[in-house]
C-alpha cells in the first residue's frame, strides 16, 4: 500500500467534499429538517480524514525506515509535519482575521488569533478563525503519538493489530470514563478516531479480497446513515468511533480502484484538498452573503472560482514550496546531527 494510493486519493477527496457540501447545504438552509443532520456530514469527512491521516503518516515513517532514515526521530517527523501544516493556516488565520478586524462587528482578539496560529485553540477554548480550523489542532497533536505507536507497531510484530485494538478499546473506555465522571473529555474524544488508521497500516499486508466498491459504497452508506442516526438522538461522538474503526478494516482489504476517471479526478482534488479545507469557508460567506442580491447563478459562480483559484494558488505557492523546504531541513538537520555523533 502507498501513501499515494488511488483508494486513498479518492477517500480523501470524498472527505473534503462532505465538509464543502454540508457547509454549502447549511448557508443555503437546506438543513434536511429533523430526518438529517447536515452538520454531522461535515464532521464524518474530517474523521475520514482523521483516518486517512494516520494510515498515510504511519506509512510515511514505514518509508522513512526503509529508506534508512529511521535515525531521523521524532522531533523532524515533526520539523517536516510542522511545514506541512503551518504555512496555509497561518496565511489563512492572519488573512480571515485581517478581514474581520476590518469589517466585523466583534473581530477576534489578537490573543485568539495567536491562538490559532499556533494550532492550540482547541486548548485555550477559542473560536476557530476560520471555523474549519477546528480539526486542525486535534490531528496536529497526534502527530507527536504517531513515532511512538510506529514504534510499537513494528515492536509487535505480527501482533500488532491485535495491540493496536487494544489500544482502541482502551482508548473508547478511557472518554467513557472522563464523561462518566463528568470530566471534560473534549481533548481526547478524537483518539479512537486516530488509531483505526494505524490499525489499517498494521493491516496493510492483508489480501485484497474485496472491491474497492466495498470502501466507497460503506463511506455512501455512512454519509446517509449517521447524519440520520444523529438527528435522531443518536451521541455523534460514541457513533464517530465504530465508523472509524470499520474504515481502517476495510481500507487495507480493498484493491485499488481501476476506473480512469475517477483515480484521475481523485488525485487531483486529494492534491488541493487542504486548500480547499480551508478557503471554502471565508470564500462561502464572501460568494453568498456579498453577491446575496445578485442572480442565484452568481453567488455560485464566484465561490467555484473562488475556492478553486485560491487553492490552486495556496498549494503551488505555499503548501507544496513549504513542503520541500521542510523536507530538505530535516535532511540537513539530519546530517548535521550523524555528523555531530561521529565526531565525538
């Protein structure tokens, strides 16, 4: 299995599409009524997402290995995560902000802007600027688990799914606890959603039985199904961890997808999808609240070309330059410290 796999291109663009979609259905007030709760469609594409993450990073490191650069550690995994990460949020913090504290009745406080530059909202218990930066901070976070969970992984040997697993029921009993006590469990809500990718990476060498129709035909099916379930009554939270933990043993048994088009289609939207993330907010409410007066077609027309253009644009002069440069520093960083050992 690749980091760059068809499958995975096409998942990861489903998920940015869930989030796109449900905010669009949300500013048009198509909410779907009692039967569906569009928000939760949001939210099941940043778990994909979550998923989808871990699985690649957890390959990533494989690589890294394999490539004899294990010695790397740690800390530039995260050098290279940090160039990932950082640059487009920090350039859409400090652009949504700019905007708000010139035009917005309550514009954010300089404290919760440096808040979200440095991906720790979720902590300090700030609004998100822009709102989808909400999930962010939560898959950053858990980039400083994954070096030790690879480690442990390779340390089980063909053990390792079932460690895994039961760190997933450990980690679904230990938010059972923190809300049966009524402590707040809001930091670690998200770990049972994390550890199903890793699961699908200590399952990357199962035999692919299945059709690829088997993966996307569970996302459709969850992407109908748990908005119902929630706008039923059904805790989001508790639902968010079966999904997950289906998703990470389904992706690792499904071979590759084979139509055209659509590996095409998926890996280009996988390319632009962080872009997409985040300028589909500020450029939703930029399309529909300044054009709200114009022809119907036009609101669209703008936040199509909008979104698209912008992210085009953040990933070949942003994302993708950040990207090499973090890469080339770990690798120097990486020198410099064999070069430091030998010397002594």
């Amino acid at each position: 299995m690749r980091a760059d796999a068809p499958n995975l291109d096409v998942l990861r663009s489903a998920a940015v599409t869930f989030v796109v979609l449900s905010h669009l259905l949300l500013e048009n007030s198509l909410t779907g009524g009692d039967d569906y709760h569009v928000q939760t469609l949001g939210t099941l594409g940043v778990l994909i997402f979550f998923v989808h993450t871990c699985l690649v990073l957890m390959l990533s490191l494989d690589r890294q290995a394999a490539n004899g650069k294990e010695h790397q550690g740690t800390f530039l995994f995260l050098v290279r995560r940090a160039f990932r990460i950082y640059p487009l949020s920090i350039v859409t913090v400090i652009a949504v902000a700019s905007i708000a504290w010139l035009y917005a009745d309550k514009p954010p406080t300089g404290w919760a802007v440096v808040n979200n530059l440095l991906l720790i909202q979720n902590i300090t218990e700030h609004a998100s600027i822009p709102r989808a930066l909400w999930s962010l901070p939560f898959e950053f976070q858990m980039y400083f688990f994954l070096p030790a969970l690879y480690a442990l992984v390779i340390y089980s040997g063909k053990f390792a799914s079932y460690v895994i697993g039961a760190l997933w029921l450990a980690a679904v009993a230990l938010v059972l606890v923190f809300w049966a006590l009524g402590w707040d469990y809001e930091l670690i809500r998200f770990f049972p959603c994390f550890l199903p990718g890793v699961l699908a990476f200590c399952l990357r060498g199962s035999s692919r039985d299945f059709s690829p129709s088997v993966l996307f035909m569970y996302v459709g099916l969850v992407a109908i199904l748990d908005p119902w379930m929630v706008a039923h009554g059904v805790k989001a939270t508790i639902l968010s961890w079966p999904i997950c933990l289906a998703l990470g043993l389904i992706i690792p048994r499904c071979r590759e997808i084979e139509i055209g088009w659509l590996r095409t289609a998926g890996k280009e939207i996988a390319r632009y999808s962080y872009g997409i993330y985040l300028i589909h907010g500020p450029m939703i409410e930029f399309s529909f609240y300044h054009f709200k007066g114009a022809s119907p077609v036009v609101p669209w027309v703008v936040f199509i070309a909008g979104t698209a253009g912008l992210s085009y644009f953040a990933y070949h002069a942003i994302e993708k330059p950040c990207i090499e440069f973090g890469r080339v520093l770990a690798d120097r960083l990486t020198s410099y410290r064999v070069a430091q050992k030998w010397s002594v």
